[in-house]
C-alpha cells in the first residue's frame, strides 16, 4: 500500500506532502487545489508514464511549477547560475519485509523508508551545451528540459523497471474517453491485465490466426486473382488485399469490447466508464494494487452513480483507491472520514470526525458537505426563509448576494447544526457561522449549546436576542414598523398580532416577498452579526 | 549480533572453491542468498554453474559484481548520510581516482568526481562512512534483504573493503567467504587504508577474527598434480602444504622448460594454453592469455613466456626474488599436468 507521497516542483505543487489512507482516499478542493494532478502524480511514480506515454518524452517546460520556472528564468536573466530546477514525486510505502531492497533515504524528506520516485533533472552529460546556451541569458525564457534527464528510482536510489514496483495502478478517468477505433489505451491496459500471459498470447495468437485466415478465404483468393490482372498503370508490382500483419497492428487496434453485442464506443459515455472502473476493481493481483478514478459522476446519471458507489464500496477491499470529485453524494457514501481536502501543500483529512456524525452524513447522503467543506465561509440557516432574508439582508450591506463573494449560506434542515459544525472545528481555515433562533430562551442559554465549538475560534453563532421573539417573523417585526411590512408583503392587516399570524403561516411567501422587495427593510441584529 | 554462519575458507588453487560455493548455495535453497566476487570472469563461472547453464537462477539468489553490490546495495541506499544531499550518485568512475589532497570535509570533491561519479577507490569508503553515520542503516537494510552473503576471491579485498566485511561478519547475516591469499592478482581498490592486509596478509586478517568466524583450511588440489603443487607452494613458505588428489600421469607431468626455439615444435606436440604475463610480452606470435585473466580456469597444460625474476625462481627457488607472487602462482596452478617455462 502507498502510505505518502510528496511532491517537489510539479504543476500546481511546489512542494506538496500527503499521507493515504490504507483504503480509500477521497480527494476534494477547489478548481486548482490539484486534485487531478495528485492522482496523475501517483500514477507517474508507479508507471514512469503520463497518459500512457514515457514521462521522459512527455517532459516540457510546463510541468513544472510556474513560480519555479519564473525564479529559474529570473535567476539566469540576472546573470545568475541557479541550478536547474528539479521535479521529484516520492511515492512511500508500508514497511514491509519484502520491500526490503526499496529501502533508504534517497527521498524529499531523506527518511529511512521503502519508496519508489521519478526525478526529472538536469543531465550532467549535456554540461557544455547547457553553459553555451545560458551564456546568452536573454534566449532563456523557459526551463531547458532538452538538457534534462528523467530517473525511475527507488529510495536506495537504484534504478527500477515496472517489474520491481510492487504496486500496480490503474488510471481511470471517465470524462476522458478517446476512442478513435478499437479499444483506447485505458480500456486495453486494463483488459491486458486482466487476462493472465497465458491469457494474452491466446488472444494475440488467435488474432494472427484470423488474419491468416482471411487471406485463404476462397473469395478473397478470388478476388485477389482478379485484382493480380488489373491494369498496371502506376506501378509494376501486383496489387492484391490482406489484412495488416505487421507488429503494429496488434489485436488492440482491432479488437472490440461489446456489451450486449453493441460496440463499446455506441455504448453511452456513462456505461463506458462504469466498465471500466469495475474492470479495474475486479482485477485480482498479488501486489498492492491502486485503482485512481478521476470524477466518477461524470457521464453518470443519479442511479448508476449510486450504482457504481456501492460497487468501489464494496470491491475495494484490499485494494487502495484514489478517487477525486466533486460529488457531495460521492463523498458521503464513501465516508466523509475518508474525505482529503487538498490545497497546493497538501491535503487535510475529517478521519477524527465523531462515528456518530459520519454516519449522519452517510445515511442522509443527499446533504451538501463539499459546499461546506470548500466555501471558505459558510452561513447556516435553518430553513429556506432564513436563507432568503439572509441573502437580502447581504445584498442590502454589500451590493451583492453572498455566493459572490464565495460565501455560501446553506440551509441544514432541523438540528443537524451540530453534525456541521463538528466538521467545521476540523477545517480551521473556514469560518462558519449559525444563524439560529431563540425558541422562546435567552439568547446567552442557547449560545451556551453551542460554547464546544465556539472555542475552536472559526466558529460563530448568532441569535435573535429576547425570549418574546422566538424566531425570524418576530424578529422583523420588532425592527420594522407594520406600515413597512404591510407594504413589502403586499398585505394590511391593522395589529402586529394579526400581521404575525399571517407571517407564521406563510414564512416561504413572505421571506420571497422580503427578498423581492424594492423597499428598504431594517434587519434584525443577529442577521446583521452574521453579515458582518 | 555475529551470525553463527561465518566462514572463512582459504584455499589453495584447484581445491574447488568457486564450486564449493556453488554447491552450498544450491543445498540452502530456501535463503535468500547473495553471491559477490570481483572478477568478471568468475561472475560469468558462478553464474553459469548456479544456473546449470541455462542462465536463469533459481529464485531467492543474486549473484552481483563486487563494485555493482557496493554502489546499489551498500553506497547508494545512504549515500545523504555522508554526502548531505540525496540521489547525488550518478555512476562510477573506474579509471580515475580521489584527488590526493581533497578536504574530506567536502565530501562532494573528496568522494565523487565533477560529473558526480563515484571514483572506484572511494566506493566501499562511502558504505562504511554511510554506515558509521547512520548508525548502522547500510548493515541493517542488508541484513533485511539477504541471509547469507558468499565472497568470492575475499583475497582480492583491501582497505574499506575489510572493514565493510568487519562490519557484515558482526551482523545477522551469514558471511562466507572463500579465497586463496596466493592468489591476490587483483585488489579492489588502492586506498592507503588497511595496506598491511593487502593480498596474501589476508589470511593474518582472518586470523584475527576467528572468534567471529570459522576458519577452514582446504589444501587439497583437485587439479594440479604434486609436482606442481610443490613448485608452487614453495612460493609461500609460510603457509601450509598442498596434496594432489590428481594421480593421473600422461608421460608429461610435471614442471619442465624448453628453449625459445623448441616452442613451435612443443606447441605441435602438446598444444599447451600459452600464458603472458602482459599483452605486451613476446610469445612468437602465438595466442595467448594474460596470467591475470586465466585466474579461476584449468588446462591440461600450459605454456609460460616468464619475467626475469620468475626465471630467476625457476633456477633458485627463493621467493624472495620471485617478483610478483601471485601472478606465477596462478600461471602455474592452472595446469593439471605440466607447467613449462619458455627460457632462453
């Protein structure tokens, strides 16, 4: 199994550090957060390839962080000889006895562990030319990777071949599908290790065979008479037709998966992907094996999604996946304990979230986490009324409505506050805060509920002052005079009681008419403390 | 702790030591086995006779050069111990060597040469250095990959070399190593550290560690007949007496020597291997073998175009004055039945 990884110099990484899970890492951030590039960067350390091609032909200037390049490029206009920057992805495992010889400390953190890496770094054999070419400091405006290396090692610092890692990975990634003809390189690496060598060469050998065959067809003997006799205009030489028996067309090219006698590529986007993430999950290995699925949801409608998650649920055992979304639903299912929120230096778990939350959120799996896990500043209401007033009430401050300004102000229906705030103490850098009504109790009783996670620091609640204004409508009416209501309601009752019932009875209807109104509208203090 | 495994074997030539190696390794299949020695030629042996000539060796067992074992299982694995920086390694440099005067204190310049090539001379010094600094890490990861480590030719071993076998005979691993301190031809590398135990003072090495490991003596010669023996043992006063096991006569057994212009009409009769101290040596024209290259090997019969001081040993027999030792012991210990010296 992978136990770390860490990163120096790749895309959005400078330097990045992540401990796994043992089973399942789900990977959440934001556009950017490098969620892609986290699982493109384990499965470079396990295969030396990117996209199935060698990293070392696929190595440009653009792989590595744009700050380091900038200070390389800087560096060397200034008439300075920085050396070139290097990427490295060390890849750690557990301790285990027969990793024996992965054993060292040639890694990032120079730790006595069993690892594998690929380095990409300067080539000392191209000394002169690269001294010749930073001689003319001006032409350098990139990282010069045509005098660079790449290095497929383990932490001994011994070279490695994909025999000698012992872990094996398959890469899924379902909104990238590209089937011209045949089967894409996904589909075949996975139905390659599928199949056992013997497996293999059966169906290689059987392919040939039905090239042979086609050649000895009566017809095709027929026609190829034919054709032998057909006007030699352009050329001397005997035209006549076969099948391609040359190496390179190989069965892949050929050969079609059906499902249900349809060919793959006329099965719809979802089904595809669906199959071969359970391909890959059915694969049965002796070595570790690593399954990476890049946003599963993609191509998936609700159903099927819900399908596939019980089935990664169900099959990953002993078996250690990697799965980036931005699925709620995805994330839930699977375990919000097993959620990695990631950021550019590395990633931040919810595995010390309380059992009984966990399964709260896995049970109502239909709950937005990610919105709380991503937002930076999240308001919670208790309801779609106290939502709608919230948002006016934003507007009104700050010209305009909160989600602008990335806040995010989501409704958590009945008490399940306290489920959202034991994951909110974990992500420090967010501040949340519950907006709450009194219930008929002082406000100070009911903040006192909450003193746990208002210790944390990143955690704020606000409520409606005085037990005679038990919730939202109260509220306003005790900072609006009747006239200004009638009017935003649309409404002319004579008494505040009156107003109030009518209130009660149609929160959705009058928080719209709140929300709608051109008037302007005193908001109570709490609503203010909140936007604040 | 000292593995209850270690063994020392110093043998003399043709007492079938290579295979008593191969032989061990083959009866304990189930350790994980790593089998060292220093030249390629032996390496090339010992494999082919592990494999039973196929090539393919059984699971479980490595066989690696001397200088590959040191660079990726004892320098490499902690190199940032002794040289600050990780992965800093690049290769081997085998034909330069340290700059005499480099401050040790930079490691970088002391050890490894401007394209970070490790000189050859410096290889076992960055494992026992890497070793010390660590606390121990190199020892520790081999013992965690191998139980039992076989060197051949131990007598070709100097400076860190020895003192890395000192640290491997006090580790759990077992340590056998086989050699013939006649026949030190080669040393590994030619840093002024241990210069007292370079060649045949192998065996006074071993000597003082036998309260580690096992010393056995193997003085029979599967191949060489006692007049050769005799001829050769003389070279070593000092250390104990061959047997011949071979008693099998041809009507030409023994150590002879012709006249230059008898060689023709001797090669005709007998087709000796011919065997030259250096390439540059005059053997007439025919084909011939470098002494050094012929170690580990057996023919019928050799061939010897001599130096002068081996000449001077074929008339006096005084050590002494023999020159270089090892080489004529080997010349003529290649021989099962005759060893002629081409002497004008």
């Amino acid at each position: 199994m992978l136990a770390k990884i860490v990163i120096q110099n790749y895309r959005t990484f400078r330097r990045f550090e992540l401990d796994f899970d043992p089973d399942l890492n789900i990977l959440v951030g934001d556009n950017d957060a490098g969620k892609s590039t986290l699982i493109e960067a384990i499965g470079l350390a396990l295969t030396n390839r990117i996209r199935g091609r060698l990293f070392a032909q696929e190595l440009s200037p653009y792989m590595f962080h744009k700050d380091v390049a900038a200070e390389y490029v800087a560096a060397i206009q200034a008439g300075r000889t920085p050396p070139p920057p290097e990427i490295i992805i060390d890849l750690f495992f557990d301790s285990k006895a027969e990793l024996a010889g992965l054993y060292g400390t040639n890694n990032l953190l120079k730790v006595d562990a069993p690892g594998i890496r690929v380095r990409a770094g300067f080539n000392p054999d191209y000394r002169d030319e690269y001294e010749a070419f930073i001689a003319r400091p001006t032409d350098v405006r990139l990282v010069p990777t045509e005098y660079y290396r790449v290095d497929w090692l383990d932490f001994s610092s011994n070279g490695i071949t994909a025999r000698s890692v012992p872990a094996t990975a398959s890469l899924i990634d379902a909104s990238n599908i590209q089937l011209q003809s045949g089967v894409d390189y996904y589909l075949s690496g996975i139905i390659s290790s599928h199949l056992d060598p013997r497996e293999r060469v059966e169906l290689s050998r059987a392919y040939r065979s039905l090239r042979e065959n086609f050649a000895d067809d009566e017809s095709i003997v027929e026609i190829n008479e034919k054709l032998r006799g057909a006007p030699r205009d352009v050329s001397d030489r005997q035209l006549t037709l076969n099948i391609d028996v040359s190496q390179k067309a190989s069965w892949e090219t050929n050969i079609v998966p059906h499902l249900d006698d349809l060919p793959f590529q006329f099965v719809g986007k979802g089904e595809q992907s669906t199959l071969k993430i359970l391909l890959a999950l059915n694969k049965n290995v002796d070595d570790a094996h690593t399954i990476l699925v890049e946003e599963p949801e993609n191509h998936l409608s609700f159903p099927n999604l819900g399908k596939l998650v019980n089935k990664i649920s169900t099959k990953c055992v002993g078996k250690q996946v990697f799965i980036a979304t931005h699925s709620s639903y995805v994330l839930n299912k699977l375990g919000l304990e097993k959620l990695v929120l990631l950021s550019v230096n590395g990633g931040f778990r919810l595995d010390i979230l309380p059992v009984d939350t966990r399964d709260y959120f896995r049970k109502l799996s239909g709950y937005d986490t990610l919105r709380l896990v991503l937002a930076r500043r999240s308001i919670l209401v208790e309801g779609p009324s106290d939502e709608l007033v919230i948002q006016r009430a934003y507007l009104d401050r700050h010209g305009c409505l909160p989600i602008e300004n990335g806040i995010d102000v989501i409704n958590v229906r009945g008490l399940s506050f306290k489920r959202f705030l034991d994951v909110a103490v974990l992500l420090k850098q967010n501040h949340v805060t519950v907006v709450t009504d009194n219930d008929g109790q002082d406000a100070a009783d009911v903040r006192a509920r909450y003193s746990a996670y208002l210790a944390h620091g990143n955690v704020s609640v606000c409520v409606g002052e005085g037990k005679d204004y038990r919730t939202l409508e109260p509220q306003l009416l005790k900072v609006n005079d009747i006239e200004t209501l009638n009017k935003v309601l649309g409404v002319s009752y004579g008494s505040p009681e009156e107003l109030l019932d009518y209130m009660i009875d149609n929160k959705t209807t009058c928080a719209l008419a709140v929300f709608d109104s051109p008037l302007p509208i005193n908001m109570p203090e709490y609503i203010q403390d909140a936007i604040g | 702790m000292p593995s209850a495994d270690n063994l020392a074997v110093i043998s003399a030539a043709g007492s079938r030591k290579t295979q008593y190696i191969v032989d061990r390794v083959l009866a304990s299949s189930s350790r994980r086995v790593l089998v060292t020695t220093y030249t390629n030629e032996n390496l090339r042996q010992i494999t082919e006779r592990l494999s039973i000539g196929s090539g393919v060796l059984p699971a479980q067992v490595t066989v690696m050069g001397w200088f590959k074992f040191l660079m990726s299982q004892c320098a490499r694995p902690y190199q940032s111990y002794v040289l600050g920086e990780a992965g800093v390694i690049r290769g081997l440099n085998f034909i330069g060597s340290k700059p005499q005067y480099a401050a040790k204190k930079n490691p970088r310049r002391y050890y490894l040469d401007s394209h970070d090539a490790v000189y050859r001379d410096a290889v076992s010094a960055i494992a026992v250095e890497a070793n010390r600094l660590s606390q121990g890490k190199v020892i520790r990861r081999l013992s965690r990959i191998y139980d039992h480590i076989y060197i051949d030719e131990v007598q070709d071993m100097a400076g860190y070399d020895l003192d890395l076998l000192d640290a491997l005979l006090d580790s759990p691993v077992g340590i056998t190593m086989v050699g013939d301190p006649r026949q030190a031809t080669y040393v590994t590398n030619n840093a002024r550290k241990n210069t007292n135990f370079k060649g045949n003072r192998i065996s006074s090495w071993l000597q003082q560690r036998r309260d580690r490991c096992f010393i056995q003596e193997r003085t029979e010669s599967y191949r060489c007949n006692q007049a050769i023996c005799d001829f050769a043992d003389g070279l070593y006063p000092e250390l104990p007496r061959t047997t011949s096991m071979n008693n099998e006569t041809t009507g030409h057994d023994g150590v002879f020597d012709i006249r230059p212009e008898q060689v023709r009409s001797y090669v005709e009769q007998y087709s000796p291997i011919i065997l030259r101290h250096q390439k540059t040596s005059d053997t007439q024209g025919l084909a011939a073998m470098n002494i050094g290259v012929s170690k580990g090997s057996t023919f019928d019969r050799v061939l010897i175009f001599p130096t002068k001081p081996m000449i001077h040993y074929y008339h006096n027999r005084d050590p002494e004055k023999a020159g270089d030792l090892a080489k004529l012991y080997v010349a003529v210990t290649r021989a099962k039945y005759s060893a002629t010296f081409v002497i004008p």
